[in-house]
C-alpha cells in the first residue's frame, strides 16, 4: 500500500484493521486485554507497523506520558569522538528524565537493520550523524522527530541541524601552514561520501587557492591508520614537488602519515609539518605532539540533545555553529626548519 505525503492518523488504522477508532486507542495503549481478541489486537498492530502510524505526541503526552527515550545513531562505537558525544548527549537526556538508546551504524555507512522491532513506538525522537543518514532510513526513523549532527543544513532529513564549525577548522590549518610558508600540501583525505568531509576539503582547497603559487594533492583513504600509510607513501612517492605540509581528515590518519614519512626517513616536523582534526588522545601520545583541530564532541552531542528536546516540545533550537580551535603543538614548523 503506497504511504500518502501526510502522517497516518488512528483513523487511517482503524480503516485498515478493519475496527473502530476505540479499539485502535485500546490496543495501541495496552489495554485491549479483555475488550478485543488477540487476533483484532494483532491485526491493529500489524495495520499501524505497514502504515508507519505513531500516536500523536501531544495527545500521547496527556494519555499515557512520553516513553521518555531517544535514539542516538553513530557510524561507529571505535572512535572515541563519538563515545564523547554519547557522553553530552546522555547527560542532558538524564537531566532531562530521558534515557538514550545508543546505535551504531554498521561500518559506518549503509542501511542498518531496525534495532528493534516498532521503533517508532518505542521513541520519541532521533539524533543522528550524517554518515548514518542511512540508517536512519532504515529504522523508520524519519518518521520521527529527527535532529541530525555533522549534516548539510540544506535539505537535512531533519527538523533541525546542528554542527561544528568544521569549515573555519580547515581555514584555521591553512592559515596556520600558509603562515609558516608552506606552498606544497597534501590533504589525505578520508574515503567517506559525507558532507563533513566534503565541507573541510572545499574550506581547505578555497583558502590555499587564494595564494598564488600553492600546490594541493589529495590522497584518499579508509579511516584506518593503515589506509593513510599507504596513502600517504603513494603519494610521496608520486612525481612533481614533495608536499612539505600534510593535512590530515583525523588525528588517526596523521599517525598512518607519520609511519610513512619516517619510513622515507623524513623528520617532523623538519622536513614535513603534519596536522589532525578531532584532537583525540592519540593526538598528545604522538611523538612529536600533533597539530590538530579540537572539536569539542561532549558539547556536540549536549548541543544536539538539546535542539532535539526544544523539537519535541516544539520550541526553536539554538542556532548558529560550535566554534572549533586549532591547537599548536610540534607537528608544524616552518619548511626546512632545523
């Protein structure tokens, strides 16, 4: 059956089920047990699941109560940017008497199964990254109050979006190396169709091509420290110019490009600056100490949390982007620095 533009209403399942608007009420509040059959309850259950049909939250509110639980989906449990933004988002939720049901996105990107059976009956709402928009899909999770994180502000799946002010990152790094006097740079670039990594290569490649004289190669890889070792030693090995700045899509990328640099024997950041983004604690354990991008993930996920709650209670969230900051260390020097 072809679902309409408009959100099924209980009289859209009643018409489906074959029963009255009452016994929808009935069953889909659980309290069918004696006034209608388990095979009528079944049929209402079924009707409301293939309609995409979820009590109106206003009407809920004053019946039964919210469930008080939101969806957080991410690419992936490994990283330990997004392990902080569970960490600020749970923490308002429970300041907030709500629970955070936490889901990864299997390898990141991809449809993912729905984590459980009915989601949408069992949520309020849903905060998700961009690099998980297809799960979101997949969970029926459009069908619910959804903020999405680190996603294209135009034409978001959304009712709102909240972001890093990952552009001005990448500004910030190309000020930084250009400032040194680096003219030949290297973006390793991770391999992922995501708005945020196209926003931080378009930031990157606009503000080094207003200087004449500046090379950019990119070099695209997997998130994987082995990936941007390969990367990295392809491209150092390529004709033409050796970069003397390498601008790196993560801190874990940056230690795939140490391995390769000290691999062709070239120094850090003597011969070759290196810079990350997330500042991780990987960042401060390489040695020398990296260059990077702090993004602030615990105030990213408190951010994103909140605009979700202001939706639910259909107030206008915050807007405008979380700042982020370049943080100076050893990786960059000027080129040829002794």
């Amino acid at each position: 059956m072809a679902q309409s533009s408009t959100r099924p209403t209980s009289r859209d399942v009643a018409q489906a089920a074959g029963v009255s608007q009452a016994a929808v009420s009935l069953v889909l509040g659980d309290k069918w047990r004696g006034r209608v059959s388990e095979a009528t309850a079944q049929r209402v259950r079924e009707a409301a699941r293939d309609l995409g049909y979820r009590p109106n939250l206003a009407a809920r509110n004053l019946r039964l109560g919210r469930t008080r639980t939101v969806l957080l989906v991410v690419p992936a449990l490994t990283t330990e940017f997004f392990a902080g933004v569970y960490t600020g988002a749970a923490r308002v939720a429970a300041e907030n008497g709500f629970g955070v049901v936490l889901y990864p996105s299997p390898e990141g990107i991809g449809p993912a199964r729905d984590p459980f059976a009915s989601a949408q009956a069992a949520l309020d709402g849903v905060l998700a990254s961009s690099m998980a928009a297809d799960a979101v899909t997949a969970i029926r999770g459009d069908q619910l109050p959804l903020v999405m994180l680190d996603s294209d502000p135009t034409g978001s799946l959304g009712a709102a979006t909240v972001n890093l002010d990952i552009a001005d990152g990448a500004r910030q790094v190309a000020d930084h190396l250009l400032g040194l006097g680096h003219r030949h740079f290297l973006h390793i670039a991770a391999d992922i169709p995501s708005w945020t990594f196209e926003v931080r290569a378009r930031a990157l490649a606009d503000r080094l091509a207003a200087v004449p004289g500046t090379s950019l190669r990119t070099a695209r890889t997997p998130m994987t420290i082995e990936g941007a070792l390969a990367a990295a030693e392809t491209a150092l090995a390529a004709p033409g110019p050796r970069p003397t700045a390498v601008v790196c899509d993560d801190d874990k990328l940056a230690a795939g490009v140490y391995k390769a640099l000290r691999r062709r024997g070239l120094r850090i950041p003597d011969d070759v600056s290196v810079t990350g983004v997330d500042d991780i604690a990987l960042a401060a354990a390489l040695d020398p100490e990296l260059t990077t991008v702090r993004l602030d993930a615990e105030l990213f996920g408190e951010r994103g949390m909140r605009a979700l709650l202001a939706v639910l209670d259909g107030r206008t969230p915050q807007e405008g982007d979380i700042p982020v900051e370049l943080v100076l260390r050893g990786s960059t020097a000027p080129p040829g620095a002794s």
